[in-house]
C-alpha cells in the first residue's frame, strides 16, 4: 500500500524530496499538503515574486529559521543536505541534487517547458502540472524522459488524470471505452479578460488571468488535449460539443448519435455544463451476463454505462502521482503516441500586425481543441506557442491563428520543444 510504504519512509527518517516551481493559489497548496504528509516533504520552492516562496513554506507550517533564501545552487545543496528548505527565485534549484522529483505549477507554458527540459536533463522525475505545456510538447517531454530513465507525468488530482483513472479502470476490465470528459466549473465567454473576471478572482483568492483561462475555455481545451492524446481519443468536433448534462444523463449523452447521442463515433473526449467538478467515462459491453451484472448493480439498463467521479483535488491529490513516479516509477498520464488532439490558438479580438500576443488567459487569444491532423493540414498555431509570438499578418477576432500569421521567438525552450516533436512526427508545424 501506497500509505504503508510512505509511512515507512518517516519511519526510516527518509523522505521523497520535491521542487516545486510556482507558489501561487495551486503550489501553495501543494507545499501545504505535502508537509502534512507521511514520507514527502516540499524541499525547494521557487517563485518569482520575492518573498512568495517563503510565504509558502511558513503557510505549511515550515519554521521561518528553517527556510533558506538563496538562488545559489551549492548553498541550497547545503542547507537541503543540513535538513533545511529552500525558497529561491531560481528554478534551476527544484532539481538540485538532493530533489527526487521536479513539479512545474506556475501555467505559463515556456516556463513549463523550461522546467521540464531542466529536470529531464539533470535526471529528476517531472510532474507536470502545467497542462499548457503538456498540451502542446508533451509527446517530446516523454520520449525525453523516457530515454533520460525518469517519469514524466500529469497528476491525478487535475482533470485529464482523474479521467484517466477511470479509464484505465474501465479499459483493464476489458470494457469498451466509448467517451471520456469533464465538467466545466465556469460560464463559457471566449471574449474573456483578467480586467472582466477580477472581482470574481478576488473573492476566489485566484489569479486573474487563470480565472480568465477557466471562462474563455481554454483550460477546459488544454486538458481534454492533453487526456486524448494520452489514451488516443480525439474531439468530435473543433471545439468538442459541451452540452448541459446530469450525472443521470452522462451516459445517453456521450454516445453516438444514432443511440440519441451527441458524438459521430466512438474514442471521444468531451466536456459538459452540470457535473462539474466531477469527470467522467462511458463504456459499454455486449456480453448479456455482463449486461445483467451492471443492471443488478444499479448501472443502468445498457447498452451505454457511465463512471463518474463527482470531485477532483486539483494540487491536494498530486502528492500520490509524485509518490507513484518516485517509488515505483509510475505514469499517471502521459502522451507515448503521437498526439490525436492538438489546442489551436484563435483571436480572442482583432489582432494587429506588430503586436505581441500576450499570456493565456490574456487579452488576445484563446484556445479550441482540435483534430490533430486537421490542425497539421490547415497549420494552425498551438496555443502554447502563442505567447511572446508577434503578428505578422493581421488576424480577426474569432479566427483562428496560423503559423503564417505570427513570427515566433526561436530562443524560447517551448518552441524548440515544438520543433523537436514535429520532427519526431508529433506535431503540426
């Protein structure tokens, strides 16, 4: 059992050492439930806000004399070897020597990718909960960790690991697996800004600009990405189709249209308005003993079956995928395929030559989830290599972004990442 083994590492007096990257609303959390832990402890936190990486080691109950700020990799290497911990502005330390396993948490797909590569390079297990960067580099990230002999994974307290759980439950019981998604917490407004959603971000303690991602859609986007290419699913349509639904729903829904459902065919991913926070998978079977065992088990009459989950815990569940990677080398969820799916950027409002597009959850842009060979065909932009991208060729609102229309930053770590998986056949550029 996973809790038994943690509990003998605090026994033993050893602990799993994580760096974190990110001590905002979601690595704040973490540091916290990470202290609470049996056989875990938050070893290293990074944050570019001075003093927010302290803040959250005294947030988890860390000692003040007992945190270390530093940006010097052999003073952090001494005071983690000395049994202390380390706030620094410096991501390179959350895979200093002493750390087991590197965690990005900040959203902002360069720094996801940066952080990725580094800890790959140094021989460190990554978890990634910058789904951004998953979305658009991941099938890179894993090849890379994969031949470096460390994990890369998503967590199981985000969305698409949560789905993929069921999933996995599903699939090893040898049920066919027919859609897989979520619910959608948030209103849906592509037009969305940090300046319409900040009363809203205040009274939530959230970051702006990450409500904003939640509304305009593009988080929602991002994670079904992310969940198809891991199992190989696609979305029905640009988009997905997102319709209201009820947990009693979920399973006449979810399913093809000629059984009064809203999909074309099978291997879909899908969000939907009315069961958030929880995620979901349809199945079906056409044993007749296996049809009557789920009808005595209060699984419905068939043919179509849902599994739904009605919560996730986000940063509070991702300590058990971070355990998993390090003591048995596990991965939560991946992309070891090409990718089906691909999040395109769209103008969230006129886009003008010159400009320079600004983060997700921004000003100018949001992202649609999409075929991945449609997006190769029409070789549309991937909405993680967006930001910092300047226009070159005018773009109107609601439209989506090309890679003719924008001039990339060829310096940035995410767009050589980019170029690499293109390069292994994963990718529309």
């Amino acid at each position: 059992m996973l809790h038994q083994h943690l509990e003998d590492l605090e026994r033993t007096g050893r602990r799993i050492r994580v760096g974190m990257v990110g001590a905002g609303q979601m690595g704040e959390g973490l540091a916290v439930m990470l202290e609470a832990m049996s056989g875990m402890e938050p070893s290293v936190v990074v944050d570019s806000a001075p003093g927010r990486a302290k803040e959250a080691f005294v947030s988890a109950g860390t000692p003040p004399s007992q945190v270390v700020e530093t940006d010097d990799a052999d003073r952090a290497i001494a005071a983690l070897s000395d049994g202390r911990r380390v706030a620094s502005s410096d991501p390179s330390l959350a895979w200093c020597s002493p750390v087991d396993i590197s965690v990005e948490a900040t959203g902002i797909p360069e720094v996801g990718a940066r952080v990725a590569r580094g800890a790959i390079n140094a021989g460190k297990h990554v978890l990634q909960m910058n789904v951004e960067t998953d979305a658009t580099v991941g099938y890179a990230l894993h090849r890379m960790a994969a031949e470096a002999g460390v994990v890369y994974t998503l967590s199981g307290g985000d969305e698409p690991g949560a789905i993929m759980g069921l999933y996995d439950f599903a699939a090893s019981l040898g049920f066919e697996v027919i859609s897989a998604g979520k619910g959608k917490n948030n209103r849906l407004d592509r037009t969305a800004t940090p300046e319409r959603v900040a009363e809203v971000a205040r009274r939530r303690q959230m970051n702006p600009k990450m409500l904003s991602s939640f509304v305009d859609g593009t988080k929602t986007m991002v994670e079904m990405t992310s969940l198809a290419n891991g199992i190989g699913f696609k979305p029905d349509i640009r988009g997905m189709h997102g319709p209201p639904v009820t947990v009693k729903t979920i399973a006449t829904t979810y399913v093809p249209t000629n059984c009064g459902g809203v999909l074309s065919g099978h291997g879909r991913v899908d969000y939907g308005r009315g069961v958030a926070p929880g995620v979901f998978v349809v199945f079906t079977t056409d044993h007749p003993k296996l049809i009557r065992d789920l009808g005595y088990l209060s699984m419905g009459s068939g043919p179509y079956y849902a599994l739904y989950r009605p919560y996730h815990l986000a940063n509070l569940e991702t300590p058990i995928s971070m355990a998993r990677a390090v003591l048995y080398g596990e991965t939560t969820l991946a992309t070891p395929n090409p990718p089906s799916a691909e999040t395109v950027a769209f103008a969230k409002r006129d886009l003008r030559v010159g400009e320079k597009i600004d983060d997700l959850g921004g000003y100018c842009v949001y992202g649609m989830i999409d075929n991945a060979r449609s997006a190769a065909s029409e070789g549309l932009l991937p909405v993680g290599l967006a930001p910092g991208a300047v226009v070159v060729s005018a773009v109107r609102a609601g439209d989506p972004i090309t890679y003719r229309d924008v001039e990339l930053d060829e310096s940035s770590v995410i767009v050589s990442l980019r170029r690499l998986q293109d390069a292994m056949g994963g990718g529309s550029g």
